[in-house]
C-alpha cells in the first residue's frame, strides 16, 4: 500500500464528513429518522399514504444539492470511469443490495454506526470488504 | 412542515457529499483501492460524520417526539442475518465496480452527469426487482388461513 498524497484530501473530507453529520443529525432531530439515502428513495417505490412528500423532499433536496453549491462557488464535474454496461450492473447491484440489506453508506455507514448498531457495523464491514475486494479484483487482476 | 425541512436536510447532505470530494466516483474507488495508490479521504469523511452523528444520537437517545414534535421512528430489527450480510456484499460489489452508492449518485444526477442518471434508473430497476421479489415472498396478509 502506497499513500496518494496528491489525491488525499484529509481537511475537505473531514469538513464534508462533519456536513453530512450535520444533515443526519437535523434529519434525526428534526423529522425523527435516520438519514439513510438507499431507504428514503426505496420507500417510495411502495408509497405508504402521508410518508411520501417527505422522502420526495429529501431526495429533491440531495438532487438540488450542486445548484445550491454552484451559487457559492466553482463546481468540479466528477470522474466517472465506469462504462454504460458497468453502470448498469453496479446501479442493480447496488439497487438490490442496499434494500436487502436495509441500508447503504449513509443509513449503516453513518447513522448506523453513530447509534452503535451491531447490524450497521456488520454491514458496513461488509460492503467495504466487498468493496475493496471488487477493486482490487477489476483493478489488479483483471485490468492488471 | 416536515417536507420542508427534509427537503433542507437532503440538501445539506448534498451539499457535504460535494464538499468532502464523495461525489465524484474516481475518489470513491481511490480509497477502495488498498492495493493501488490509496487516498485515505473516504475514512476522513465517515469520521467527521461520525463524529458529529455519535453527539446525535445519544442527544436522541431518550427522546419519543423529535424537536417538531413527530414520533423518533429508529430501527427495531437486530437480526444478523443472511439478508443483511448477503444485501450489503451485493451492495459493495456495485459500489466498488462504480464508485458511486446511493447518495452520490443522486447528487451527481444533479450535476447533470448522464452516466448518473444510468446508474440510478439501474439502481432504481434493482429497488423495484426487491419489492417484487418481496411480494411475490410472502403471501398476501388476507390470503394467510
């Protein structure tokens, strides 16, 4: 292992982590729920009568999210490696993976394990093992 | 009332994914790569989240009604089952063949990046194929004997 200095970035991600907890913590003391991204958005594909606008409104509000930063200042477009047919297969992945699961990198990565919750520290040993495993696999032995 | 304010949380969120770099995929899959050339940003950001998340939730831990007086709705399920372990390994192969996990993607889609929007009408394909799966598991309530 070899430490990308010129990539790592430690101020702005503990400044955008401290953000993201910010936003978890108004969501959790404000509207009463855990700010998990893959559990709001599944919701509303079984809507429930009065448990709509709400999950709307997040997703919207997480959308909306780069206008809101362009207002301030520069936004830098991401890097998107991945072809059409990767993306394809990682969105359905991903898709079925965090509603069996019950929870992605915000709902077990974050909120999860803030409340100290066995399920959240299992599952997210989980996917980043799967994760670095999938990389390592596309990176260093296929596309070594 | 309690729209407005989600819709204000889930920007903030956004807001904090652009900020700490986690939008952008290359810089997702630079911290999954422990092999290759490794930027460690993405243990920064769960620490900052963390930290803040943890003063949270132990504020919250004893209260019934959140600050606008809705009910605190926290998970109830503890079960360590093949359902979590199995969904969060499927999850992490996507996330580490793409980069991108649920939040970023949707922020990215709000950059206006057409690979978001393929990633996300996938993913949303994979989130629909789970509610089939799960009707098709279990038996109507009405037609249990």
């Amino acid at each position: 292992m070899t430490i990308d200095w010129n990539a790592f970035t430690p101020w702005h991600a503990l400044a955008g982590g401290a953000v993201i907890g910010i936003a978890a913590a108004m969501f959790l003391l404000l509207n009463g729920r855990i700010a998990g991204i893959s559990g709001v958005l599944g919701g509303l594909l079984k809507p429930v009568r009065g448990d709509i606008a709400w999950r709307a409104a997040f997703i919207a509000g997480l959308v909306g999210a780069p206008l809101l930063y362009a207002l301030v200042t520069e936004l830098t477009r991401p890097q998107i490696d991945a072809g059409y047919a990767a993306l394809v297969g990682a969105g359905l992945l991903v898709g079925i993976g965090t509603r069996y699961g019950s929870g992605c990198t915000s709902g077990h990565g974050v909120c999860g394990i803030s409340r100290l919750s066995p399920r959240s520290l299992v599952a997210t040993a989980a996917f980043m093992a799967a994760g670095f495993v999938t990389v390592y696999i596309a990176r260093h032995l296929i596309g070594a | 009332m309690a729209a407005l304010f989600a819709l204000l949380a889930g920007a903030v969120f956004g807001i904090g994914l652009i900020v700490s770099g986690m939008a952008n995929p290359a810089k997702v899959l630079g911290f999954l790569d422990l092999a290759g050339d490794w930027d460690p940003s993405l243990a920064f950001v769960m620490a900052g989240a963390i930290g803040v998340g943890v003063l949270a939730f132990a504020f919250a831990r004893r209260r019934t009604v959140s600050l606008l007086g809705l009910k605190m709705r926290m998970p109830t399920n503890t079960a360590l089952d093949r359902r979590l372990l199995g969904g969060s390994l499927l999850f992490g192969i996507g996330w580490g063949i793409a980069g991108f996990c649920p939040g970023p993607a949707l922020v990215a889609l709000g950059m206006g990046e057409q690979k978001a929007l393929v990633f996300v009408a996938a993913m949303l394909l994979g989130m629909g194929l789970f509610e089939l799966f799960e009707m098709r598991s279990k038996p109507l309530p009405n037609a249990r004997a």
